[in-house]
C-alpha cells in the first residue's frame, strides 16, 4: 500500500525535502546546499538522491510513496510541470522537471510555484487557516507571492498570479534577476538588508549576512535597525498595491526573513496605512506564519495528493 508522499521545497540556498504521511504530518526532513547556478539535470539529480537519502534514514523504501510535490521558485505552468523561467536559475528555461522526475521516480508527481506550495501549507494546517481571503509573502533569498480568494488560489490564466517580488517600487532602479528593473525582490529581500546595512555601517565584508544583520538589530545596532526599516518601506509599498487590488483579510509572512517580522512589520504598517485607501487597509491581520520551513513541504503533499 502506498502510505507517504515526498514533499519538496526548492530554494535558493537550499532543497528540502520531508515524507509526509496521509495526515500531512511530517515523518522525516532533509536539507541539502543548493549549488550555484544549477541547471535542470543536476536539480533533478539532487532531488533524486535527496529522496534516497531520506528513505534510506528513515527506514522505508521506495514502494510506499504514492506521490511527491515539489515547490520551485519561478514562473510555472501549473497542470504542465514546466517552470518557464526562474529569476533563481537562469538556466531552468522551459525546464520540464515534472517529467523528468516522473520518469526518474515512476510516481505521480505535481509541480508549482513555491510560494503557492507555502500558501497551500499555512491554509491546510497553519497561519492561513482562519482566512478565505489572504496574501502569502515569503522573504528569503527572493519574495514570492501567493493569493487565495473566497477559499481557492488564485492563478491566472497561466498559473503564474502572485508574483509580488516583481512589483515594482523603483522604476528606474536596480536590474532584477526577472530582466526588470526596481523590483521589490530587490528592495526587501535578504540580499537587501545586508546592503542597506553595509551603506549605513561601512561594513564591506562579504561575510556579513541577512542573519548577521538580525542578530545586531535585536541588540539594537543602529545600522541594522535602519536596514529592517528600509527593507520594511519598499515591502510595505508593494504590498500597498496588493491592499488596493485585493482587499485581503490578511497578510501572511513566510521565508527565513520572516524570523524578523517584529523588526520590519512597523515600516510596513506605516506605509500600508498611509498609503493605500482607508477601508481595505482597516482592519488587515498581519501574522507570521505557524509551519516554518515545512510550510512548502506539506503545501506541496496537499497539492500531491490524490
């Protein structure tokens, strides 16, 4: 009998994986480094052996899986599989990963944008699940975006909807990894803060990290207090749009920067307040959410599943 899914989460840094059983609760997990510039055959390369390993620690085998989601960050065709382009890997263009792992692994296999795989995860078990009407925003190494409306994800014609990392707050600002420029991606993701911080501080090292610049800004470190509050400026400019677009019950804060939230949510709120229309901004929830890093991994086993 198959008896557990593989769910996925594919990340800048890092691929993580977790089987999870027919309750979507998480048995075993793994991470793995991402490595530079990697293409679509050693992505599926690292997921497969991922999965062996994983396997393999936990004691089972391969014939109780029963299905295996995997949550990527970029553009994809959902019901295809086909990440059309992803700002993380250039070379994932057109990339066809869901035949390539069905193939590979010989089970059903489903494949979407992480960010929807991380809002599928916090409506089923986590932060989203008081909420019909919310916006998922996850900061790390990039922002993602997913929307739900009246209970259901939002996906647009071609399952791309929620791409909040490439509104654009500057114009003529910094060229993003999309082909634009003045994405909010670069303006308030991890890459940002340790910026904003190194201008203010003059610290040049190239060992200074989004983590770094956390932990002097909770020691209230002035240079690392102004790089969460310009940080939280740009996001709240964007996410002033989405207020005036959506008109969402809340605002749900994933990714590895949201650790921070207390740090960059008052920016923020200032701007959403001060900017977008009164009766849509009255009243939003801002909340962090509950699943943490498992939050892509049990969205994509809900997204998997039959």
């Amino acid at each position: 009998m198959k008896e557990y899914h593989i769910g996925i989460d594919v990340g800048g840094t890092s691929v993580k994986l977790g089987i999870v059983d027919r309750d979507c609760r998480i048995l075993c997990r793994r991470s793995y480094g991402t490595p530079k510039g990697m293409d679509g055959s050693q992505a599926v390369d690292l997921i497969v052996s991922g999965i062996q390993s994983v396997l393999h620690a936990c004691g089972l085998t391969s014939d109780g899986i029963a299905s295996v989601g995997v949550g990527v960050p970029g553009t994809v065709r959902y019901g295809y599989g086909i990440v059309d382009s992803s700002p993380n890997f250039p070379k994932w263009h057109r990339f066809d990963i869901r035949r390539e792992l069905s193939e590979r692994l010989s089970v059903p296999v489903v494949v979407d944008n992480d960010a929807k795989m991380a809002a599928a995860g916090e409506k089923f078990a986590g932060a989203a699940v008081p909420y019909d009407n919310f916006v998922l925003v996850t900061i790390g190494t990039g922002i993602g975006g997913a929307v739900y409306a009246n209970g259901l994800p939002v996906r647009g014609r071609d399952g791309t909807a929620g791409e909040i990392g490439h509104i654009v707050v500057e114009p003529e600002g910094m060229e993003c990894g999309c082909g634009s420029n003045g994405c909010v991606e670069m303006y308030a993701s991890a890459g940002a803060i340790v910026r904003y911080y190194r201008a203010r501080s003059h610290d040049r090292s190239r060992a200074v990290t989004a983590e770094d610049v956390y932990r002097r800004a909770i020691m209230r470190e002035p240079p690392a207090m102004y790089a969460f509050r310009q940080m939280g400026m740009y996001l709240g400019i964007a996410l002033t749009d989405v207020v005036n677009l959506l008109n969402p019950e809340a605002l749900i804060f994933t990714g590895k920067v949201s650790r921070a939230i207390r740090l960059f949510l008052p920016s923020v709120k200032a701007v959403v307040n001060r900017r977008a229309f009164r009766l849509p901004s009255r009243g939003i929830v801002y909340r962090k959410g509950t699943l943490g890093d498992d939050a892509a991994i049990i969205g994509a086993v809900c997204r998997a599943r039959p």
